[in-house]
C-alpha cells in the first residue's frame, strides 16, 4: 500500500496571539462598534469575534474554532451588514438557516436563502434580485449541495463576482468537510470550488470542533489561502464530568441522579436508538418527571411541538438521539446524560456543550458499558445511527456514512471507549488533546470525577515500554493505527496481524506481560508529549482515509538514546466501580477482566466479546 502523503504544505497563521487585529484603529471600527449595538443589540464584543471580523475584513482567509455558542454568527453578520455586496453563506441545515434568517429581519438585515426543496418560482425571483444593480439582500444563505449541484446558481455567483459584489463566502459548520470530524457531509468537499472560481473573496470558515487532522481537511478541501486562524480554549469550566458503570439499573440510576441533584431542572438524555429514546422517556415519565422523546422517525410537526415545550419549559427532559441539538440554543440546561456510549469523542464535547450556556454549573454524565461499543460497533457498519441532523435540506445519502471509512467510524470509536475505561486522568484534559489543546490537569479543580476521586498513585518509570513502542512503530514502517500498534505489541495473532507478518516481528508479543491498559496509557502519553504523533493517510482512491502513527524524530531520538526517562503515575487500589461487576451481559466476564484496562483500542478483545454475543 503506497503512502500517499496528503498534507505537505497546509500553511496558516496563528491569529490569536497577534495583537494586530484586536487593534481599534480599523477604517471600520467605529462603524463595527456602533452597528453591533444598535442593529445587534450587543453591549460589547466576545473573546475573539472583533478579532476575527478584522481578520476578514482585511481580506484574508479566516478559519474559526469557537466553542458552540460562543458568537460565530456575529463574525459575519456584522461584515456582511456594513459591507458593500453580498455574503454567501453555506449552511447544513435548512432549519439552521430558517432560524438565522428569522433573526436577521428581526434585526432588519435582509436576507434570502435558496434550496433545493424550494418551490423553482420562489427560488427564480430571489435569482433575480441577485442580477439587481441595488440589491436588497445582504446575505444569501444556501446549503452545500445547493452549490455542488444548481448550475444556475454558480453563474448568478460568477455575475456577482464579475460585478465585485461577492463580498465574501463563509462555510459554516465547516467540520463537515473533513471525514474526521463527526458529522461528515459529502457535498461539504465539494465546496473547494468556491475558492477556485472566486479567488479574490475571503472566505470565512467556522465551526465549533475540529481536532487537528479536521482542521488541515478543511483549510486543504476549501483550498484556503495563507489562512488565519483564531481559536480559543474549549474548556467549560461550569460542566462537570463524570462516567458511571451503566448496569442493569441504569434507569433507576437516571431517575435518582436527577431527583438528587436537578430536580426539575431541564436537561437532554442521549440514547443510542429510537427505541432507547422512548423507553427511557416513558420509565422518566413513570417515575414523576416531565419527560419526552425525539427522533427522527417523530412526524415533524410533533417534533416542532415538543422542542417549542421544552423551550418553554412544560418539559424539562428530552430523551433524543444525537439528531436532537444541532442549533438548539437553550441557555439553563442544567444536565446531558448520556444513556450510551457517544461516537467520538468530539460528539460527545459537542453534545456536552449543550449544557450550561449561560455558565451556571451543570453536569455532564455518561453512562457506559463495553458492550455498549459492540453495540455502537454493529450499528455504525450498519449505517443504522442517525447523524445529528434531520435531512430536510440535503440528499439523503449525504445522510449516512458512505465515502467514510469504518475504519475512521472504528478508530473514533474506540477513542471514546478509551475516554470511558481511563479512570485516571483527568475528563477536560483527555477532551481537550482531542482539539489539540494542552490542559493542565490541576486547574480541573475537580469538578471531574476522575480528578475528585481520592486515589493514591505509584509511579513507575515506562521508559522501556516508551523506547519499545517508539521502535516497534518504526519496524512497522510508521504505516499503522495505534490500535493495531498495541494489538501487535500486546502480542495479538488476529487475521490482520497474521496478514502483515507482524507476528514475525522482534517486538510482537514485548508487552505481553503487562497490566492491561498500561501499554496503551503509554503510547497515549507518547502521542500527547509529540514523541508520536498521528498523520493521516489516504487510504483509497475514493478518499477514505485512517490514522497512523508516525515518530517524531526530533524529539524521539533522545528517548531512544537513552536521553530521557518516562515516569507515570498508576493508581495502586483497583478497589474502582467500573463497570463489570453487576453486568449480566453474556460479555460479563469480558468486562470484568477489562475493568482497568485503558486501550486506545483493543480489537483482540472486541472479537471475543462480538463472538460471545453471537453464542447466546
Ligand atoms: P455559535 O454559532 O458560535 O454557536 P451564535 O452565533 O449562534 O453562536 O451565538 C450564540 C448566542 O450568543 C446568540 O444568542 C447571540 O445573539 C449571542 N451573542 C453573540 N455575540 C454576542 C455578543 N457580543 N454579546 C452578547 N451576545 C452575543
Ligand atoms: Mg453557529
Ligand atoms: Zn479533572
């Protein structure tokens, strides 16, 4: 399998730390702090926003990472409204748009947007006021499949364009773009042409989750140009995190967690299936809570009546699979449960995030099993999970995982497996590296369970492990996943290894006789201080691409030279409540054994348990 080197020469700056556009001697400035109180009703700018509005308005490529809620739609409405031209924005959802238009004449900027399930006539006269020399509008919102597939469309931009009046282009939700992120459309690829035809106008690219091989998808897919970037940390220091053994008592469990500590607060339950979703809804409800279900297979009017009851509070909890959320912009939800294990770790940031915007203290529980991931497993080689969005603007096969690997669905997958069996580190700093953000662990504060836990700890020197897995990375000719590295040097025989004759490596089989997890905590340790690191590779014509780890040499040459040890703390008492122990599953014993291991995947072990479930 040739590697095929996709990001050579990504290049952005980092825009955060440069005084230059927090500076108030803009032409614009003064125009930009009055229109945004007095069109926007704002008091003063957000963290970033002032930055990035001069960012672009100085003409350059933008690329924005802001936490959900954090104000990305004002860094172009506000351009949009006091520049000459028009804004184009691409948005995924035709209920996103609605909603941002009904704000927009709330404020008196007008604005249009064109679909495909748009009447032709309504979508003809909204053209022509685009070919006006006095065009009314200043924003057209369009989704992206709109622009992959309306011809029509494309020319009215290129008229714009030749008329200068494209006055900028601005891809929101743009994680969409990349295979990596979590919610993978692939009309979003094709949106590079945008660039290409219209090379003179900024783009503005903006999402709430990118971790770094999302970011180099999008900046490269978009064919942005010496692009900016601003981002900002994603901690939320009022959410609280913790994982709990999901048992047979889950439900129960739910049911005291919220009497005990939101008692009639407001808060969102993510279940895994439709099913889930109404069974939990009903057990709430029986046990005296105000409490609905919501999901795709819900006729869309229901659906409308019971967001607009949870709006205003005549129910406090929604039991809802991941569709519910996107948008939603409820500020006192005071709990997300989630009743199964998320889909990434970058979903389960996502979803979390929907707790707690207006900065009071909220919490954030997630309930986990192993054979939940079996489970999450199955359904996502079956297409069978419902993407956070209802298809109600694009194509339904831009709905579903195709042109995405399994094996990118898998390795996000067992990352979040990974998240919920670590019961040592820290829950914001095992988030936040996912967004290539380092996080002190100390200043958790503990509001993690992990971090609250009293724990006595031992510290062991791992520089043996480290050198090991550094060099068995390297005889692998740096062209594997970390879960194959650990299956390899745990000494796994599965078909895969069998097929790449790793078994006849000197380093198959080395860690053989460690703890379970301990390997794996090690190579994690490895990739977040940069001895490691993850590169993508391409791994087919159609795009599909996976993760391997590759050495750093620079910093890996003085481990190897025996430059440097690696010292990590171990919790001695495994006296922990993981899940296992109260598990009737037929993989209970599976999960007893597990009960401390924390794999960055362990697929030997999946098969046994896929195997088990099967038997019964
Ligand atoms: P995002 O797209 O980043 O999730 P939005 O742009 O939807 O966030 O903004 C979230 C909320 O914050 C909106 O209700 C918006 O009106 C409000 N908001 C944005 N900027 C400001 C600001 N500078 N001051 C006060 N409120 C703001
Ligand atoms: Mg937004
Ligand atoms: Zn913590």
């Amino acid at each position: 399998e040739p590697y095929i080197p996709k990001y050579i020469d990504v290049k952005y700056i980092e825009g955060s730390s440069d005084k230059r556009w927090s500076s108030l001697d803009f032409p614009w400035t003064k125009k930009l702090e009055a229109n945004n109180k007095t069109i926007f009703g704002n008091r003063s700018f957000r963290p970033n926003q002032r930055e990035v509005i001069n960012a672009t308005m100085s003409g350059h490529d933008v690329f924005v990472l802001m936490p959900t809620g954090g104000g990305k739609s004002l860094t172009y409405q506000l351009p949009a409204y006091i520049c000459p031209g028009i804004t184009l924005v691409i948005s995924p959802l035709v209920s996103l748009i609605q909603d941002q238009i009904m704000h927009l004449s709330q404020a008196n900027i007008p604005a249009a947007y064109l679909s495909a399930n748009m009447e032709w006539t309504e979508q003809q006269e909204i053209l022509r006021e685009l070919c006006l020399d006095n065009c009314r509008y200043k924003l057209l919102y369009v989704t992206p499949e709109k622009v992959a597939k309306s011809d029509v469309l494309l020319r009215h931009l290129e008229n714009l364009y030749s008329r200068q009046l494209l006055a900028r282009i601005v891809i929101d939700e743009a994680h969409c773009v990349s295979q990596w992120g979590h919610d993978f459309r692939p009309d979003y690829q094709g949106l590079g042409i945008l660039k290409q035809k219209f090379p003179e106008t900024p783009v503005l690219a903006l999402t709430a989750t990118a971790t770094s091989s999302v970011k180099e998808d999008v900046v490269q897919a978009l064919g942005l140009v010496d692009c900016i970037i601003f981002r900002q940390s994603f901690n939320r220091p009022n959410l609280q995190y913790s994982v709990m053994p999901k048992t047979k008592k889950c439900l129960e469990d739910i049911d005291s967690f919220i009497k005990n500590h939101h008692r009639d607060d407001c808060g969102i339950i993510y279940c895994l299936s439709k099913m889930d979703c109404e069974k939990v809804a009903e057990k709430l409800k029986e046990c005296g809570h105000k409490a609905a279900f919501y999901h795709g297979g819900v006729d869309p009017s229901e659906r409308a009546y019971v967001q607009e009851q949870w709006s205003k509070d005549e129910i406090n909890i929604i039991c809802a699979t991941v569709a519910f959320g996107m948008g939603i912009n409820k500020p006192d939800v005071r709990f997300v449960i989630h009743h199964s294990l998320p889909k990434s770790i970058e979903g389960y940031h996502q979803e979390c995030g929907r707790a707690g915007r207006d900065s009071q203290l909220s919490s954030c529980v997630l309930y986990y099993n192993y054979s939940d991931y079996i489970r999450v497993k199955h359904m996502l080689s079956q297409g069978a999970l419902e993407q956070n969005s209802f298809a109600s603007g694009y194509s339904r096969s831009s709905n579903t995982n195709h042109g995405r690997t399994l094996e990118t669905n898998t390795e996000n997958l067992l990352r979040m497996v990974s998240y919920c069996e670590n019961d040592v580190d820290c829950r914001r700093f095992l988030q936040l590296v996912h967004f290539g953000e380092k996080f002190d662990s100390g200043s958790c504060g503990k509001t993690c369970d992990n971090c609250s836990k009293v724990q006595s700890f031992v510290e062991k020197d791992c520089t043996l492990i480290a050198k090991q897995l550094v060099e068995l990375v390297k005889l692998v000719r740096q062209q594997f996943s970390a879960t194959h590295i650990l299956e390899v040097y745990r000494g796994s025989l599965n078909q895969f290894v069998k097929k790449h004759r790793h078994d006849s490596l000197s380093l198959h089989g080395a860690g053989k006789h460690l703890a379970k997890g301990e390997a794996s905590r090690v190579l994690r340790h490895l990739v977040t201080e940069d001895f490691l690191f993850e590169d993508v590779k391409k791994s087919d014509a159609y795009g599909s691409v996976s993760s391997v780890v590759k050495v750093k040499e620079s910093k890996a040459y003085n481990l190897c030279t025996g430059g440097q040890t690696i010292k990590l703390r171990f919790p001695t008492s495994t006296k922990s409540s993981k899940p296992g122990k109260n598990d009737a599953t037929p993989a209970k014993d599976l999960l007893t054994s597990r009960k401390n291991s924390l794999p960055l995947g362990d697929v030997s072990a999946e098969s046994q348990a896929e195997e088990d479930i099967s038997a019964k």
